[in-house]
C-alpha cells in the first residue's frame, strides 16, 4: 500500500508534469549556436529559438551572443552559417541596456532550411510577464555538456539541458529594469541521489527561451487533472556573477523587438 501523497509532494509532481510537457512540446524549437574549432569542428556556444510572429517566422537569440563572430545555427539535419540580419538592442551603455534581445526576420531560404522543426506561436505566449508565484523553466544547450566532438563528426545530436525553479526577485544590483525578470538558480543544488553539489554558471544558455509553468497558488492550476500548459516568458540572458538568479528579457519586449525587426525589412 502507497504512503499518503503530502501537499508539496503533489505540488512539485504536478510542476514536474508541466516542465516535461514543455520539454516534449518546445525541445526542437530550442537550438544551439556554433562555433568551429581550429580544426573545424563544431563547437556549441550559445542557444536560440525559433519563434512565429504575426505569422512570420524568425530567431531569437540574446543580443550579446552576436559578439561571437562566425556562428553557426543547428538546423535539423546541418549547419547553416548565421547570415541573417538581426534587429538587436544596443547593448552596454544606452539607455536601457537591460534589454538583452536579438530578432532575426529568417526569409524563405531560412526558414526551408529548418523544415520540419517547430516555431513557438503567438498562442503558446505569455501575454505578459509576470513576475510573482511562478514557476519557470529554462531551457538551453550547456557548453560544459556539449564539448566539440573528437571524431569530426557534426556533433548536431546535442544534450539540451534544462532547469526548474520559482520566480525570484531581481538581484538589487541597480542594473536591470521593467524589461527583466528573475528565475531563482541557487549556488547548491541536489542530484536525484540526494547529493548536495555547488551549482556552477550554465555557460551556453545565453539566448535560449524561459517558460512560464503557472501561478504557485491557484489551486484550479495545481489540482488540474492535466498539466498547465507552459508560456513563452522571455529570453534568457545572464546569470550574475555569485549567482543566485538566472536573468531573462521579457516576452513582451521580444515581441516588440520581433515587430520592430519586421517592420525594418519592408
């Protein structure tokens, strides 16, 4: 006979439905960002998302990412060369260099060379970000687990690694705003074992989507027989340093910046 089920156990069970079927519905939508070595293999370094506005296709990536030069995109079955012109925030130094957002309009050449792969619609948005009693997920490509492969080979079958926690609030460090929100990343974390283990920078999510599982206290939501589904919150662009915090951009201001990169091209 099965033991009395608690009110957190049946909380985080019902959290841990919500982020696996936002795993199984978004992972593909979710990309990884290249570089190749000296001796021209691919090497992961950053993460993007595919993302459907106004019934136009376009990737979205952290605007600091575009530093690296010659970044490669993993397509379903290849590399494609990063050459699409993105509509970005200007970055350090302006007026608000909270925003942390780079939009790329991809044309049809583009968007032929992702067939097959999924782009998040405007009906799987947040309408807005909110900011309390959340619970989020992030999902990227890890550099620490993805090395460059030995062998030569593509290396386009990558791990996508991804993390749960409740919203936090902004680090009160004076640079981030109304654009940004805040997803707890504690410096320990535990391993399914039980082991405690001192959590380290996620180097290789910049650029990749944050989820919204819902409210932490809406009963209609956790007492729901299927999962809640999960929202586009925004981007994820930082994790400060000393941790405690993982930073995204939110999705309103995507969207902002996906019309605005629309709006440049016609």
């Amino acid at each position: 006979m099965g033991g009395i089920i608690t009110a957190v156990e049946a909380i985080e069970e019902h959290f841990r439905r919500c982020a696996d079927e936002a795993r199984e519905r978004f992972g593909q939508s979710v990309r990884p960002l290249y570089v190749a070595d000296k001796r021209g293999r691919p090497d992961a370094v950053a993460s993007a998302v595919l993302l459907e506005v106004d019934g136009s296709p376009f990737l979205a990536t952290a605007a600091h990412v575009l530093n690296i030069p010659r970044l490669l995109l993993g397509g379903a079955n290849d590399l494609i060369p990063l050459s699409a012109e993105f509509y970005r925030s200007p970055g350090k130094g302006a007026a608000d260099d909270s925003i942390d957002i780079a939009v790329a309009l991809l044309s049809e050449d583009q968007r032929r060379a992702l067939r097959g792969l999924p782009f998040i619609g405007s009906a799987d948005w947040m309408h807005s970000t909110a900011t309390e009693n959340r619970y989020q997920l992030a999902v990227g490509y890890r550099v620490s687990q993805n090395k460059a492969p030995v062998d030569g080979s593509k290396n386009l079958r990558l791990m996508r690694w991804s993390f749960t926690g409740f919203s936090a609030p902004l680090p009160n460090s004076g640079q981030y705003g109304e654009s940004n929100f805040a997803l707890e990343y504690s410096k320990r974390a535990v391993r399914e074992s039980g082991e405690l283990i001192k959590t380290t920078p996620p180097h290789g999510l910049s650029g990749g989507p944050i989820f919204d599982l819902g409210n932490t206290l809406s009963y209609d939501q956790l007492c729901a027989p299927d999962p809640h589904p999960a929202k586009l919150a925004g981007i994820l662009i930082e994790c400060p340093t000393g941790g405690g915090a993982l930073i995204g951009t939110k999705v309103e201001v995507l969207r902002d910046y996906a019309r605005r990169a629309k709006a440049s091209r016609a």
